[in-house]
C-alpha cells in the first residue's frame, strides 16, 4: 500500500511538467500555411521591403567610440610588477 500511494505521489507531482509539453502539439494551429497572397499584397510587402532598405541605408555607420569614460580615463594603468619566475 506504500508503495502505491508513492507512485501515485510521483504522477501527481509530474502532471504539471507535462502539460506544457502537450500544448505545443495541439493540432490544427498553422500561421499563414496555404494562404495565397493577392498582387495587392505583394506589391505592399515589395514596397515596405524596400522602404526598409533605404531607412536602413540611412543609418550612419559607427565609426566612434561608445564609451561614455573615454574622456574622464586618464592613461591606461601600468602593468603591474612582472612576475616572479622561479
């Protein structure tokens, strides 16, 4: 009798690991799967992919520092003593 309320002890206690596991396989939930785009639709999307490329090509390139202590740091510590080698 013992060993029967331990095993049940441990299927209860694994229940709620396992019910996330089986949501990821509900059936039936596919995003966008046959849908066929009208010529509207893909001469939108054409013309947000190239609106996104130039505002991209907008940004400057990071040519300096982002360090904010660049300024505040004075020279770089010196090396401490050089170790002892035996």
């Amino acid at each position: 009798m013992r060993m029967f309320r331990v095993a049940v002890l441990a299927g209860l206690m694994t229940v709620p690991a396992v019910g996330p596991v089986f949501a990821q396989f509900t059936p039936g939930f596919r995003l966008n799967e046959g849908k066929q785009l009208t010529d509207d639709e893909i001469a939108r999307n054409k013309a947000n992919e190239e609106a996104a490329k130039a505002a991209r090509s907008k940004i400057p390139d990071a040519k300096t520092s982002s360090d904010p202590w660049a300024t505040v740091r004075s020279e770089p510590a010196a090396k401490s003593a050089k170790s002892k080698t035996k």
